[in-house]
C-alpha cells in the first residue's frame, strides 16, 4: 500500500536502448531511497521489460510512430496521462522537442530536465578536453536532485537471477560450464570489434565455457549462426526470445561481453559482470556500463589511433578509425574473461 503523503513522478525517456536501460538502476535507487514516491516512466513499448523488476514503478507506452506521432500526437499522449494522473513532478531524462513539447501539455508546473554537457562532450569529440565527464547514471540522478531528492549510487542493488521458463531452458540447455554472453553488434560500425578477430575469442572461449549470443537483424543473426554452427557450447538466442526472455537469459550469464552498446547496459542494469569493448568512442563522455570496474573497459591503443573518441555515438570517424577496437587483441579479452569468469 502506498503511503498517503505519496508523491506521483512522470519520468521521461523515449529512446534509445542503451539510455532507457541506464534509467533503471537511477530507478531503483529512487524507490529505495524515497518510498513515499511512485514514478511513472513514459517510453516505447518494447522497453517496458526493463522496469518489472521495480517496486512502485508503472510504465506508460508511448507510440510515438503511431498515435502520438507528431504534435497532435503528444497532445493526445497528454490527455491520456492527464486523464488518471496528478503528477507531482515531472522527470525528463531525455531532454528533446519531443518530451519539451509534451510538458507544455501535461498538468504539472514542477519539472526538471537532464543537462546532457553538450558542451564539454564537443570539447571531448574535437580534442581539446580529455578528461572524465559526469556519467549518464549521475546526469538522471541530477534531475532527481533538482526536485528535491538527492541520490547516493554508491550502493546499487539488482534483482536476483530470473528463474528459466521451460521455453528459454529447451534453447540454452542445462550446461555446467560458465556462461558467457556475447553481443558482437553496435549501431555503428566504428564501435564494433572486428568479427574475423571476435570469431578467433568464440572460438577459443568455447571450448571450456558455454557462449551464448546476442544480437538482431538478419545480416547479424546470419553471423551468429555462422558461429553457432562451427563451434561446439555456442547458442544463437537472436530472433528466438522475447525481451522478457532475453532479460531472464543475461541475468542468469556469469559475465556479459559486449560493445559500447545496448545489451552492454541491459546486462549492467540487472548486475551481470561486463567486459566491454569501445571503438571510437571512450568512457569519458559517461557512458561505461553501471557500477563496473575500471579494468573491465578495453581501450584501443590511443597512440595508434589519438583522435578516439571521434563522437560521442559512434557515428563519425576519420578514414583509418574503422576497426580502431581491432587494435585490442582477442589474446588481451581471452585472458581478461578468463581472468573474471
């Protein structure tokens, strides 16, 4: 039961994976620390498997390419969350004309909005600043502050391990070995690791551990096939698993391999050890997987490459800084898994 003094919190964060993933360990902090609060995250209906873990958390599911598409859109989306709701305060995470736009509409005159520190991360991407940046997890924990409630992250819980449905047991089996997860994809090629180079660490972390992959899209699923089929202890759960599924697999993996990408953070959010990959990208700009050592982040050779990070997503590099993550050798993540696992 909630307690009466209870304050209602709209939290908004549209997109993309990684960054509603990120929302979720803020989340749980929150509740933890405030329970007199209940929060309402707005956000596309796919991630909604991200927050079932949370007490005191509801989900509204914005279809912002459907019937909230566009201004009108928003106003519709508006009325519905005005109809059964009085927020207290509204928490946008995500900052864009979109969720700008909806607060004109919503009922609620006390809000904050994430500081994204465009500006030192311009200073990051063009050389001129090199230095930690405040991380994505302390941004959203500022808006928190801003309205009145402080967070300490200092000592994160997560859920337990999910128990396998029958269907999730039939694909991955009942194998002793460790398992290691591995997410070989990014939306960028300049944030991938080389697949000649991550096919030589399956082939050899497969021989004494259980490999389980992820990733979407039918040229990815090809490849992970591929993989599967060569290597003896190698799963593709591409294309075979809800998301409610895919969340119950990686919480159950001993450490997750991944880019600086999505499935980097999801396996973070629920507590899962991540070894992470970067590119052209780097940390800095405050996007590392949540509560995980220093060490567990593998760095390309920047004397090799010193313009790195080129952007803050991957999606622009100079000529050369391609397969800049291919500097890593599959030796220095075998030993590192190995050394964790």
């Amino acid at each position: 039961m909630m307690p009466k003094t209870s304050k209602h919190i709209l939290v908004i964060r549209l997109s993309a994976m990684g960054d509603v993933a990120m929302t979720v360990s803020v989340l749980r902090a929150v509740t933890q620390q405030y329970p007199e609060l209940k929060i309402t995250v707005l956000t596309r209906g796919f991630f909604v498997p991200f927050f079932r873990d949370i007490k005191r958390v509801d989900v509204f599911h914005a279809d912002v390419k459907g019937k909230h598409k566009g201004v009108f859109g928003l106003y519709k989306l508006a009325r519905e969350l005005n109809k059964d709701n009085a927020f207290y305060a509204i928490a946008d995470l995500h900052n864009v004309l979109r969720s700008k736009i909806l607060k004109t509409f919503i009922r609620c005159k006390r809000f904050s909005s994430i500081d994204k520190g465009r500006k030192e991360k311009r200073l990051l991407t063009t050389g001129k600043l090199f230095e930690q940046l405040k991380t994505t997890h302390q941004r959203y924990a500022d808006v928190f502050k801003t309205l009145g409630y402080p967070l300490d992250l200092s000592n994160p819980t997560f859920p337990e391990r999910a128990i396998l449905n029958k269907k999730v047991k039939t694909l991955i089996g009942q194998d002793d070995k460790k398992r290691l997860g591995i997410a070989p994809f990014a939306a960028h090629k300049g944030k991938m690791y080389p697949i000649n180079q991550m096919r030589k660490v399956i082939e050899t972390l497969s021989k004494t551990h259980q490999i389980i992959l992820f990733g979407g899209g039918i040229k990815e699923i090809n490849i992970l096939n591929g993989f599967e089929k060569d290597f003896d202890n190698v799963i593709n759960t591409a294309g075979k698993l809800t998301l409610d599924d895919e969340l119950d697999v990686i919480s159950n993996l001993d450490v997750m391999l991944s880019m600086d990408s999505g499935n980097a953070h999801i396996a973070a959010m629920l507590g899962v050890k991540v070894i992470s990959i970067w590119g052209v990208t780097h940390p800095y700009a405050g996007f590392a997987p949540y509560n995980q050592p220093q060490d567990y982040i593998l760095l390309p050779d920047r004397n090799q490459f010193p313009k790195i990070p080129t952007s803050i997503y991957g999606n622009k590099f100079p000529e050369g800084y391609e397969n800049a993550a291919g500097s890593i050798a599959p030796e220095i993540i075998i030993e590192k898994i190995k050394s964790i696992i």
